[in-house]
C-alpha cells in the first residue's frame, strides 16, 4: 500500500483532479539592484527576486518587496558619494586590526 491515498469523485469538485502536494525542486533567491539614468534624474530599485523550479520542468518567478526610488540626478550625486564614503570608512576599520 503506497503513502498516496485515491479520492473518490462526486459532488461539483468531481472533475478536478486530487493530487498530493509537491514540494519545489528548488527556490532560488537573488537581491535586484536596478539602476536607470537619464539627464535629468535617477531612479533605483531595491528588492528580491525568487525563482521556483517545479519537477515538470516549468518555473515561477517572483518579485518581492521592490521600492523604487527616483531622484534628481543632483541627489543621486550626493547621495551616491556619500555611501561611496561609508563603505571606504567601514572597510578601512575593518582593515584596521585596533579595531576588531
């Protein structure tokens, strides 16, 4: 006796097929960072991107928690310098044996 249990058909669900639940093969997560210029502003967008492959061989995509940011091309100037400085700051103390 298998660990798959056969439903019988009747009532208005007859002609949907049962079927057990199938984990995916795999769910594969990368960080999107998009970045798009013009003279006159720049916007940013910052989320996750999930990809979930299915035994069939057929895959879903997936966006999660994209926020968007558009800014005047001044802005994005300063802003941009400034986390430049940040991360120069944090790797010269983590270079920094006093520091650890």
């Amino acid at each position: 006796m298998s660990d798959e249990q056969t439903a019988i058909p009747s009532g208005p669900l007859a002609s949907k097929p049962s079927g057990k639940f199938t984990a995916p093969n795999s769910m594969v997560y990368t960080n999107a960072l998009s970045v798009a210029v013009t003279s006159f502003d720049v916007t940013l967008n910052f989320g996750r991107n999930a990809v979930e492959s299915h035994e069939d061989g057929t895959s879903t995509g997936y966006a999660i928690g994209l926020v968007g940011v558009t800014m005047t091309s001044a802005f994005a100037k300063v802003l941009l310098t400034q986390i430049a400085q940040a991360i120069q700051l944090q790797e010269s103390l983590n270079a920094n044996p006093a520091n650890q």
